[in-house]
C-alpha cells in the first residue's frame, strides 16, 4: 500500500463518520425527502450546515489518524527503501555500503587506494564518486543525485554501480574504514 491508499482510506472513513453522525444524517434526510417544504434560505443553510460539519470532522480526524498512520507510513517508506537496497545479493562493494574515508585493496592485483565514501560536517558534505570508464576515484563536495558529472576521460561519474579496481578492472575489492563522520 502506498501513501495514496492512506490518504483514500482517510477520506472514506471521514465520510462514513459524517454519514452517520444522527444531527447531520437527520436534517439531511429531511431535506432530500421533503425539499419543498424548506425555504431558498433553509436549502442554501442546511448544504453549508453539511458542508461546515464535514469539514470540521475531517479536520478532527486528521488530527486523531496522522498520529495513528504516520509510524506506518515511515516504516512502509523504510521497509521499501531498505527492500532497494538489499535486493541486490552479489559480493560486490558499493559506495552506499561504504562508510567514510577509507583505503580500498584489489583482491586480485594488490592495488590500494585511499578513497571518500560519505562524509559530512553541519552544513556540508563530501561523497565519493568512481568513473565508469577508466576507474579513477572523484570526490565531489555538497553533491545531489541528480547531477549527472563526468569524469576528465568523458566517463560518467557514478555512486551506485559496483566499485571496481582502477587497474585491472576487478570488483573484488575490499574497503578498510580509516575515518567516518
């Protein structure tokens, strides 16, 4: 279930509370069942009577559900954005499993680099990026995913694909954690 489906339940229970609070329900069957019998000025009163009440309800509900719903929704967004994450079961080293600074080693070649994962202070931060093309390391400060930057070889630089060994192009690298903020 995602956040509209939240929303849609909300509204169907605001209005069923208002259908069936007996004030409202009455007056409003007698209004449907006999309209003649009520005035232009009584119509006009009782539509905003209806309207007025259904909006303090709903406003009244929302007050009493948003607590209620808000956990599940935070856990629904965390259960998913973790299900992202973990869905991926190779052996591979990520940045987004990467802490810090720290140094990489090649498993094949012996090849060791000191590398930026993520690092941040109060009001900046410095996130690695690594070249698709020739493997150099980049580290970019106050970065946001969606700017697309390239390397000085015209490589695309990028956080979520496996890191791999600027030498022999391997991915089995292993990351030792010196420093993490």
């Amino acid at each position: 279930m995602n956040i509209f489906t939240y929303i849609i339940i909300y509204l169907l229970i605001c209005a069923l509370i208002i259908t069936f609070i007996p004030a409202v329900r009455n007056q409003w069957k007698d209004f449907i069942i006999n309209p003649t019998s009520y005035s232009y000025k009584d119509k006009r009163l009782a539509i905003k009577i209806f309207i007025s009440l259904l909006l303090i309800v709903m406003i009244i509900m929302f007050f009493i559900l948003t607590p209620l719903l808000l956990p599940l929704l935070i856990k629904y967004d965390r259960k998913n954005r973790k299900r992202e994450k973990t869905d991926i079961k190779d052996d591979n080293l990520y940045f987004w499993r990467m802490g810090g600074l720290g140094q990489i080693q090649c498993l094949n070649c012996s090849y060791q680099e000191e590398i930026l994962s993520f690092i941040h202070g109060l009001n900046t931060s410095s996130t690695g990026l690594q070249c698709q093309s020739c493997g150099q390391f980049h580290s970019i400060k106050d970065w946001q995913d969606n700017k697309h930057l390239y390397c000085g070889c015209g490589g695309i630089l990028e956080r979520e694909m496996p890191v791999f060994c600027p030498e022999c192009k391997s991915k089995k690298i292993q990351y030792n954690m010196s420093f993490i903020a």
